[in-house]
C-alpha cells in the first residue's frame, strides 16, 4: 500500500493570524495591533493531476496562506477552492501537473476487520504508515455533526493525521482520516468514507 498510495500523500500546513481581545481593540482604535501566528499542520491527498488535493476542512478553517509539501518535497502555496465544514472536508488546488492521483475503493463494501492502513504526518512526521483493522463502519454520534458514518479504525492515528487516507491492501482509499478519540492514539481513530468524501 505504501508504494502505491505514497506518493499522492501531501503535508498540509495553514497559516491563522492569531488576535486577542487586546489587539482587536487596538486594531478598531487605528493603532498597530501585535497577535501571532498559528499553524495547523495536516495532511492531504491528490484526487487530481492537475494539482487537486482534498482534505479535512478543520486543517485549513480560517487560514490566511496554505501551503502543500509534496511527497518529493517540492512546495506551493494552495489555494482553497471547496469546503464543507458539516463533513469536515476541504479541496484545494495547487499550480502543478501531471501528479500521480489516488484510487478510491466503494466505502460501503468495506468490513468489520478488514485491514487498513493510515498514511499522513503525525506530529509533522511526513510520510508515516500505521497499520491496523477496520474496527467498525458507520459509527454515528463521534461528533456534533448528523453528517458523518464514520469508519472506525485502531490503525495510530495522531494529531498530522488529519485529511490522509486511510487505504485497503491494494492501497486504495477507504477514507479520509479526521478526528481521533482524546489528545493522542488510543486505538479509536475515525475516517470519513470515500464515498462521502
């Protein structure tokens, strides 16, 4: 699956300028307001050759620049052509072409055990594959969101995860991974199927 779905993976960074109350007010008042700089680090897929990348909308919610690291290493910045915040995805589009482009398998044939694999940048760690099982299909009530029928999986998947795949053994995408239970892996991670995304 690594060499199959590897190279479509990307990093996914987006730039928020952080402003507290202070600064706001400073800001209305004409003066120089300070605030900093956040970053969310993510993760993304290549649906398009022509520089289409989906991934999870809470990487790149709010931001004011986006850039999307290859897996060759190359850079550029992204614009962000599409959300949907009720099912957690975003598309964005870079100014490349002739990208290798990922697989999607029918997310409604996939079963309770069947193996899967994660591929994203952990804690910025680019490139990284976990393994595991489907643990359950259409879970519902992960989050507020009536939206989603989650994909449940115990594959490691930690804050960078978000918006990689999640792939079967041929290494075509399952899902879209999105939100983990607690802070760190516990073993209970969620995917968005493919056929939602």
């Amino acid at each position: 699956p690594a060499r199959i779905i590897g190279p479509t993976v990307v990093n996914v960074t987006g730039t928020r300028r952080v402003v507290s109350l202070a600064d706001e007010f400073e800001s209305l008042r004409g003066l120089d307001a300070g605030g900093g700089v956040d970053e969310s680090v993510g993760s993304g897929l290549i649906v398009g050759a022509e520089g289409v990348i989906v991934t999870n909308y809470h990487v790149v919610a709010r931001s004011t620049a986006i850039v999307v690291t290859l897996a060759d290493g190359r850079r550029f910045p992204a614009e962000l052509v599409g959300a949907d915040a009720a099912t957690d995805l975003a598309v964005l589009r870079i100014d490349a072409t002739g990208l290798p482009t990922a697989a999607w398998v029918d997310s409604d044939t996939v079963e309770v055990g069947e193996m899967a694999w994660a591929l994203g940048n952990p804690f910025g760690l680019d490139g990284t594959l976990t393994y595991g099982i489907v643990s359950a299909v259409g879970r519902r009530g992960v989050l507020e969101s009536p939206y989603q029928e989650f994909l449940q999986t115990d594959a490691a998947i930690n804050p960078g995860n978000s918006g990689g795949p999640l792939v079967d053994v041929h290494g075509h995408v399952m899902g879209i991974t999105t939100a983990i239970v607690g802070q760190d892996y516990m073993g209970i991670g969620f995917a968005i199927p493919s056929n939602t995304a």
